[in-house]
C-alpha cells in the first residue's frame, strides 16, 4: 500500500524479511510484481539501503507515484555506489540524448554494448550513465577496466578481482555473483572481444540480477546484447552563419581551450575557426581536447592550419593519460592492430576514397572480397554505418582523422600509387556510364544523381589526372562535360585543365 501524499507505504524487501516503516527515497522504480523495484533507505535500525518490492494481487492497485526520494542520502553514505570509476576533473558536456538512450536501454535489456571509434567518448559516457542509474542496483556499479588484461585467459580473473570475488572449492566466480544486484561496466573490450563475450555470456546464463554495460569498438555479438553505437559530437551544420549555437563539439572545444587557457574567448573571431576546427576533427571528443590543449602554444588559427600533420601535432599534455589516448595517432593505431592482414590492407586502401562509396566501389579499389571486409570495418568502428546518398545507393564513409591515418599506411606500405590508379579507373567507369545516362530523358535524372554522389571522388581523381595522366584526365572531363553543365560548374573544373 502507498500514501500518494507522505510517501509513505507497506513494503516487502528481501525474501527472509519484512519490514513496514517511512520510506523515503527509491532508485527509479524497474520492475512490478513480487519483485525488485528498487532501493530506499528505511528508517528503522538497518544498515543498508533495502531492496523494495511492491506486492502485486486481485483488486490491489498497481500504478503509484515514485517514492520521495533521498538519494543523497545513499549516496553519501556509499552504498549502491559507483565503484571503480576515476574521479571525473573534467566537465561532461552534451550527450544528453546518449545518456538517456542507453540508460533506457539498461532498463529494458541485461547487456547493453556502446561501439564506436577510439576517442569518441564510450568510457566516459559509461561513467555517466553509471553515476545516473547507480540507485538501481542494490549491491551498486563496478567497473572493470579491461584494456591492461593482454590475455584473453585472464579476463574472467581480472573481473572476479575487480569484484572482490574469490572462486571457492568447487563455486565458480561466476556463480559467486548469482545473488548480486548489481551493474558490471566492462570498459575496452575490443582486443579480448571473445573472453568478454564468453564471460558476458555466462554471467547472463548464472546471475538473474546482473545487468552488463559494455564498451568497445565492436559488438560482442551475443545472444541479448543490444549494441548503442556512439556517434561524435554534433558539428556545425555548413549552411549556418557561424553554427556555434546547439554544436556539442564547439562547445566542448570552448570549455577544454579556457582550461588550457583562461583568456580564450568564443567570438566573433574565434567562433567560426572553432567550428571549421570541430569539423576537422569530425566532432571526435578525443581529437577535440588534444587539439585544445594547444590553443595556448599556437592560437586557433596557427592550429586549424597545421591540422593536416595532426598526428604529429595533437598529442596528449597529460602525462598520466592511458598510453592509447595519449596521441590522437595511438588511439588509431589501438584499433589498426587488432585487425588481421587483409583487413589492414582493405583500411588502407580505402582510405583513399575522399568521400562516401559504395560496396562496388570498395570493390573497385581494394578487390574482390572487399565488400566483405568493408562490413568488418563497420563492426570495428573504422568505417561510418552506410547512409543512402543522393543516388540512394548505400554508402560507406570513412572519418577525416581515419582516412589521414590510413594515408599514412598506405604510403609506407608503398601502395599509394596503385590505390589512386584503381580509384582513377573506377571513377572514369562511372562517368563514362553516367554520360550515357545523361544523354537520355529517362536516365538523365538517375545519372545526375549518381555524380553528385561522386562529386568528391571525380574532384580527387580530376586534380590526380590532370598531374599525372593528361589523356586520362580529358577523358574524364568528357564524360563529365554534361554534369558540369547541369549544375553550373563547367568554368571552374575546365579551369582545372
């Protein structure tokens, strides 16, 4: 029974115990029935915040208000706490949408896993999400950090540890959890995928009462998991006057720049090389703040220039940062290395496409098989989901930081001039076939498409052409007479010429 007015109400916690008093202060409620809904602090002679279940029977109503709420008051005094996580010293801007998603996503679902590139922001999200929903759980949050564990065989070990469960005679660590309520964070998981796919697995077969939330730059791909891709930060829209207003990604550019330097200022002057800077970078958190850091030695504009050597320029000032997220390069590389040597090859040769392209195109220019691998790239975050372009094909998309990185590979591994040469042949293909299509009243539509679609591509293989292969070059210009035509743009690429 529940008094809407005082909050008061008669209340059933642990199997073995009843106990009736004042309640003040539930976790959100989760669930209905004879069982948890929550934890509350109860004023009676207990030690502990108790588990609360709302007793479910004929004629007995079951929709009641939240219980008034003293969280602080838990919190204070460290039960369900969050448990592992380093103090944040900086602030957490926007996500508010993120939060919430994958917060709900914990309400419905026992494993959730957050993907996306390195530097995008996963650890620190979990965090937050894990401060937000710690009143949940009975026994609290914990996190382990799994990037230092190097042997798959040690994952299981290193959680138990982290736990503070010890494996007796005979009881698995496993089992050790069974009566828990509580919230597992396992954070990087990407170079021990299989481990922490086979714990999670077994930790969802033994323990009812444990919820998963998982980061990594691929999916565990386990029964029950719902997978969360993070995207980067908002950029600013390129239609608007100086698309500060509603850009997470300027606005955490601003905040990390008065850190590292208190007379810096968003105005009319900076504001819009902040934003061509956030764009830059592709609204990634990780490149954001490294690049903020150096807004005191070489002022924003100095920075915006020298972004094309930002693997040498944004490294980390913090001495104490994870050896991956102490340079933009490393974080990169963290993920390069965990692919195998076809998939290195594909990445590499990728990078060469300016722009989206198509499952055919990757073909084109990687290789039979490619296609195959450009949907493992996706699972490892190294290649934007496809998204239709203007000629509603699908189309993949590298990062601006992934494909600058990935240009770096493909020059050491002497491999740039037979990528540009594939990308050239593919791109005079589709011009050529377009050509056709433009010539004809049905086609010309479709094929108009397809080049805006293109547009980058032919731009690249265009200015490559006419440095390198003349004949190839007016051949292209061509079969992309009419296009220009249609869109206005014939003086400035005859120019080119």
């Amino acid at each position: 029974m529940h008094d809407r007015e005082s909050g008061a109400a008669a209340l059933r916690s642990r199997a073995d115990r009843r106990l009736c008093a004042p309640v003040r202060g539930p976790g959100p409620i989760t669930q209905r029935g004879d069982r948890f809904i929550g934890i509350a602090w109860i004023d009676l002679p207990v030690e502990a915040p108790e588990r609360i279940y709302q007793l479910v029977a004929a004629g007995l109503e079951e929709r009641f208000p939240p219980l008034k709420s003293l969280d602080a008051r838990v919190a204070a005094a460290g039960m369900a706490g969050v448990n592992g996580f380093p103090a944040a010293l900086t602030s957490f801007v926007g996500r508010t949408d993120e939060l919430a998603e994958v917060a709900d996503l914990l309400a419905s679902y026992r494993l959730v896993t957050v993907t996306g590139p390195g530097g995008v922001g996963k650890t620190r999200l979990a965090g937050e999400v894990a401060g937000r929903v710690a009143g949940r759980f009975a026994d609290g949050v914990w996190l382990a950090e799994l990037a230092p564990v190097a042997d798959p065989a040690q994952v299981a070990a290193a959680v138990a540890a982290r736990l503070g469960v010890r494996e007796q005679p005979g009881v698995a660590a496993v089992d050790a959890l069974a009566r828990q309520q509580l919230l597992l964070v396992l954070d990087n998981c990407e170079h021990v995928i299989g481990a922490a796919a086979e714990l999670c697995a077994r930790l969802l077969g033994a323990c009812d009462d444990v919820r998963l939330l998982v980061t990594s730059r691929e999916p565990l791909a386990v029964a029950g998991e719902a997978r969360y891709r993070l995207a980067p930060l908002s950029v600013p829209g390129p239609d608007g006057p100086a698309g500060i207003d509603g850009s997470e990604a300027v606005a955490l550019f601003a905040d990390r720049a008065r850190q590292a330097d208190a007379r810096f200022v968003l105005d009319g002057d900076s504001g819009p090389l902040a934003v061509r800077l956030a764009a830059r970078l592709d609204g990634m958190p990780l490149a954001i703040e490294l690049a903020a850091a150096r807004v005191e030695a070489l002022g924003l504009a100095q920075l915006l220039d020298r972004l094309d050597d930002r693997f040498r320029l944004l490294v980390a000032g913090d001495r104490l940062a994870a050896g991956r997220q102490r340079s933009l390069a490393a974080t990169v590389e963290w993920s390069y290395q965990l692919l195998d040597e076809q998939e290195r090859r594909v990445f590499r040769q990728l990078s060469v496409f300016p722009g989206p392209f198509t499952l055919k195109g990757a073909e084109a220019v990687a290789g039979d098989g490619a296609a195959a691998v450009v949907l493992r790239l996706v699972d490892c975050s190294l290649l934007s989901p496809p998204r239709a372009g203007p000629d509603g094909q699908a189309r993949y998309l590298m990062l601006e930081t992934l494909r600058a990185y990935g240009a770096v590979l493909l020059a050491g591994a002497e491999e740039q001039d037979h990528a540009a040469e594939a990308l050239a042949g593919y791109a005079l293909r589709v011009a050529e076939q377009a050509a056709v299509g433009l010539q004809t009243s049905t086609g010309e539509l479709a094929a108009a498409h397809w080049l805006d679609a293109e547009d980058a591509t032919m731009q690249q293989v265009l200015a490559w052409a006419a440095a390198r292969d003349v004949a190839m070059a007016l051949r292209l210009a061509d079969a992309l007479g009419w296009w220009w035509l249609l869109r206005g743009r014939q003086a400035s690429h005859y120019a080119l010429l």
